[in-house]
C-alpha cells in the first residue's frame, strides 16, 4: 500500500505555512516594539531628571576657576573637557531616541502587516450566529441598556458634584 | 468612472509629498556669494502661504466626495480604504493633524462667545463634513478624518463590545463637546486639542528629523503615551476615540440621522441570511426587532415614566452645573491670576509667581482685575448651568430612546453610528451577486435550474 504524495504547492497547506509564518512574525514584531518603546519611555522618564546644563558638577568647577580669575589654563580645560562630554551626552540620547523612534516605527509597522494577515488568513467564512441569548430578548437587552445608561448618568452627576465641592481641584 | 477614481485616489495619495514641494518651492531662493560662503540651511520654519488653506480645503472637498462616491456607488472597501491612506498622509502626517473639524469646533464656538472672527477655511472644515452627513451619512468618518483613519489602520482583531455598554460610553462624547464648547466659548482652553491624542503621533514623524527628539516632543510626551494607549485598545475594539470620546461625531450623529442617501448593506432587498450580522467592527448594524417583552400598555407606561424623567434630570443638571460653575472658572488664566493675586494682596501667601509679577508690571488696577474675573466666574455659572442642563437632556434622551418600540425588519446600518466603512457590503450575498454581475449571475442561475433574476437595483 503506498501512501499519496502531498502535493507541496497545496494551496491550503501554502496557507497554514503562510499564517503561522504570519503569526510568528507578529509576535516577535510586537515584543519588539514593546522593548523599544518601553526603552524609550524609560530613557525620557531619566531625561526630565538629567539636565546637562545644570550640572552640579560643571558649576563646582566653574566655582573654583572663578575664584583663580580662570588664570589656571588646567582648570580651564578642564571646564571644556567636562563641558564636551555633557554635550556629547546630549547629542547622543538625541541620537538614541531619534534611532528609538525609527525601530519602533518600523516594528509597528512590520507588527500592524503581519497581525492584519494573520488575522485575516485566520478569518473564518461568514455565518449566521446562533440565535438566542440577551440579544435575541429585546426586553431585556434595552433594560440593561437602561441601567447602564442610568449608571453613567450618576457617575457624570457625581464628578459634577465634586467639581462644585472643589474635590478634584479643578 | 473606475479610472477617474483611481486617478483620484492617485492624486490623494500623492498629495502630501506634492504639497510639499510646492510648500519648497514657495521659499525664495538662496542669495549668491561671490566669497565661497555657503548659506546654513534654514532652522526655523517659514510661515504656512495662506493659498494652502484653500488647497486644504480642496484637498478635504475632493477627499468626502470620493468617499462619498465610493461607499454609496462603487460600494467597495478596498477603495474607500485606499482614500482613507490618502488623507491619513495628508491631514495626518502631513498636515500634523491640524486643521481638522474636530477642532473647529472650538473656533466656532470661541467666535459664539463673541470677540473672535472664525477664519474662513476653519468654517469650511467645520460645515462641511456636517453637511454631507446631513444628506449621506457619516462618509467623512469613514474615509477622511485622519483620527479615525490611524484607528481603522490599526484595528487588527475587533471584539464586540455588549450593547449595554455600547449605550452607555455613547453618551462621552455628548458630554465632552459640552465641555468643550463651555471652555472654548468662554475663552478658558481649548480642550480637544490640548487633549487631542494622536496629535502628538502625526507629529512624531516630521519630529524624527529633528536633532533633539525628547526636547521637541517633551511637552506632549503625555498625550503621545495616551495616543499610544487607545491605538492598543484599537487592535481589538473598532476605533474606541471616534465612539466614545470624538465631540465631533456627537454632530454628525445628529445630522446623519436625517441623511437621506445613507449606505445600506444589501444593494437592493434583505434576504435576511443574518451573514452580516458581526461584520461590522463598529457595532452599528441594527437587527431586526424582537418580539416585545413588555404587553402595549407597560411600554407606554414606561415611555411616559421616562419622558417625565427626562425634564428632572435636565433641571437636576442645571443646577448641579450651576454650582460647579465658579470651580469650573479657575481653568481660566484671568480667574486663577485673580485668585492669586488676591490672596498676594491679603497676606495669604508668601512671594510671587511669575504671572502675578507680569501683573504688577502692568500697573494695571487690581479692581479692574478682579472686575473681569467676577465677569468670567458669572459666564461659568451659566455656561455650567447649561452644561449640566446638557448631560440631563443627553440622559434623559437616551433613556426615553431606549424605551421606545422599534419595529426593524431588516438588519441595516444604524444611521447615527455608522461610519460608512464599506465592510459589510463583502458579506451580503445580493452585493456579491450585483459585482457579479448580469452574465455571471445568469449563468449561475440557469445551472441551479432557476430562471434570470432581473438586474438588482442599486441604491
């Protein structure tokens, strides 16, 4: 008894090959962009602390070539080479966000092709859903509309009522 | 007719790169130097020329029609998604999100509060989409406006929000253009923008080209971490800022009530196959009616209960709104510096801070100060008043809405909520035999052994 060749080219096998491939490529694109991203918010959570004009440091040494009259060439230098090192510092997280920004641009992207594909090779053919359900009770789907529309209403009339009471500090 | 409509989705998908070098070739030309001195490229961006607030314009008039002509003709998605590329690039990326009829809410509104000449292009943005909505449906949404476009682009997987809670956050955007329309009336902020989230994403990409990304971006790193936040819910539910925040489709939501030539699923007839029912992401298909729970007489009790509830609820707001007026009014700069300034001239407080200082320097009277922010604090009192008056009537519409008795026979687009997408068209079996079209469907036909249908209507 021999056992029938598998077509390679099967159009349905090409298609699982194709979603999973899909899938895959989704996943890894999305974690991904979420270490770059999660990097980058990082890196500017620490830049609102590190400012490189106000360095204590650069100041301290200001101080003490000021009360030489800056008549000391080394302490001079010294003040430019600290000072070059901030700037370059700058200019290097500016660098590092610019290049943050264009690989989480890309991962998104490549991310949003590959789960849209996967999504639709996933996408099963139209059918009728079953009937039943809340939905199919009309009475009882609008009532639940009600009191969630009821529930909303008080939520709005309470952050009004905070708002009279200066509780959020408007 | 299919030509003209690629050329224009050509020309839409070129427009950004084409309103750029036009912008480019607007500037004038490097001086000559005779020394070897080679002129810096310039740093600071020239004014904006005022003919592409009109090529704006053009741009958006060109961007509805063919939406408009796409969902209601053509019916198809592909190309309706082709223009919302289009203006995604160009109102978007491009235009850095602004203007938009989002927005020109505020502009109209500050102008009511007098004062204030709304320059005419913004007026353009703003009726424009309001009218087309009025005798078509909500094509704008779902082909132009670049906030729901990167949604759309975005939405990967859509889960179905339950229709309890579809109803309730439904009302958020009424309140927010209330709130929005207060502050902006008044003069206090204008909130939309201020809070506008995906602002800071379309200009996160020019931004890229700059030397310091995190200096530029600093200010609004909050709003682009927000904007962030609601495209990730936007990979599974259809474009939640548009159905639960946008102030603008709260508008369009009452003009597209009345739309006239509205999309429809079927082209011609509902055979009810019910295949469309989840097609749309967007939970704007209406099925048809169940069977009344409640007997004739309970439901008129009920609809009456609620049509004498609905009045309360309005005065309830008003004069909740009413009372929250004064804190509302410290949004306003003039209100908090007389706020500040009187508690600097009662001893209440140590120093000085940088705007009462401005103040002094002026040499302005302090009565005068406090005159205009009495003044301010009184348009707050009735502005909340109305406001609240506002969220009351919005509660209290939705309630009686809910109680009143429908009677659908066929699954079709709530006017109101839907976008005119274009999805569910690729689910009807009758659209599916119309793009077939007369041969093909014949055939198919004459082999089942059926006589021709005749040639569907389209609407």
């Amino acid at each position: 008894m021999t056992t029938p060749k598998r077509n390679p080219f099967d159009p349905s096998r090409r298609a699982r090959v194709w979603c999973a491939v899909a899938v895959g490529v989704a996943i890894a694109a999305g974690l991904f962009s979420a270490a770059v991203g999660a990097n980058l918010v990082a890196r500017w959570v620490e830049s609102l602390r590190w400012d490189p004009f106000d360095s204590a440091e650069l100041a301290h040494l200001r101080e003490e070539a000021m009360a030489d009259g800056f008549s000391d060439e080394a302490a001079v230098e010294r003040i430019r080479e600290f000072e070059r090192t901030l700037r370059e510092e700058y200019f290097y997280r500016g660098r590092f966000a610019r290049m943050g920004g264009w690989m989480l641009m890309g991962g998104v992207l490549v991310f949003l092709v590959s789960a849209k594909t996967a999504a639709a090779c996933l996408r099963r053919a139209p059918a009728p859903p079953h009937a039943g359900g809340v939905e199919a009770d009309g009475g009882r789907a609008a009532r639940a509309a009600r009191w969630a529309v009821v529930l909303i209403g008080l939520a709005l009339a309470a952050a009004l009522a905070a708002v009279a009471a200066g509780a959020l500090g408007v | 007719m299919k030509r003209a409509i690629l050329l224009t989705v050509i020309v839409l998908l070129a427009a950004p790169g084409w309103a750029e070098a036009a912008e480019r070739s607007a500037q004038p030309p490097p001086a000559q130097f005779e020394t070897g001195y080679e002129r810096p490229t310039v740093e600071n961006p020239l004014p904006r020329a005022d003919v592409f607030e009109y090529v704006d314009v053009a741009v958006l008039v060109a961007a509805i029609a063919l939406a408009t002509v796409l969902a209601l003709k053509v019916r198809r998605r592909a190309w309706i998604f082709l223009v919302m590329l289009g203006a995604l690039l160009y109102f978007g990326f491009y235009r850095g999100g602004c203007v938009c009829p989002i927005g020109a809410i505020q502009n109209v509104a500050l102008a009511l509060g007098g004062g204030y000449a709304v320059p005419a292009f913004v007026l353009a943005f703003f009726f424009l989409p309001l009218v087309v909505a009025l005798f078509f449906g909500r094509t704008f949404c779902g082909a132009v406006c670049p906030l729901g476009a990167i949604q759309d682009v975005v939405l990967v997987r859509p889960v179905r929000v339950p229709g309890w809670l579809e109803h309730a956050l439904g009302l958020l955007p009424y309140v927010y253009l209330g709130a929005a329309v207060l502050f902006a009336a008044t003069g206090a902020a204008f909130v939309i923008c201020e809070y506008d989230p995906f602002v800071s994403i379309f200009r996160l990409v020019p931004l890229l080209h700059t030397e310091s990304l995190m200096d530029a971006v600093r200010g609004s790193m909050n709003m682009l971490i927000v904007g962030a936040g609601v495209l990730a819910i936007g990979l599974f539910v259809g474009r939640p800022y548009c159905r639960y925040l946008c102030p603008y489709g709260a508008l369009l939501r009452f003009f597209s009530r009345a739309s006239r030539w509205h999309v429809t699923i079927a082209p011609d007839e509902c055979v009810q196959c019910r295949l469309c029912e989840d097609a749309c992401p967007f939970g704007a298909i209406r099925k048809p009616s169940p069977p009344p729970s409640l007997s004739r007489s309970a439901g008129k009790g009920r609809l009456a209960a609620m049509l004498v509830l609905a009045p309360v609820l309005v005065v309830a707001g008003l004069w909740l709104g009413a009372r929250a007026g004064p804190a509302m009014a410290r949004v306003h700069d003039t209100v908090r510096l007389a706020d500040r300034v009187r508690l600097e001239q009662a001893g209440k407080v140590e120093g000085t801070t940088n705007a009462s200082d401005a103040f002094y320097a002026t040499r302005r009277p302090v009565e005068d100060l406090y005159a205009e922010s009495a003044g301010l604090v009184g348009n707050f009192v009735w502005g909340g008043a109305l406001l609240g008056a506002w969220v009351g009537l919005v509660v209290g519409a939705k309630l009686v809405s809910l109680s009143v008795r429908r009677t659908r026979t066929d699954y079709e687009p709530d006017r109101a909520t839907c976008l005119s997408c274009g999805r569910c068209f690729a689910y009807c079996p009758k659209e599916q035999s119309r793009r077939a079209g007369p041969v093909v469907r014949d055939t198919l036909y004459s082999r089942a052994g059926g006589e021709a249908q005749p040639e569907p209507t389209q609407t």
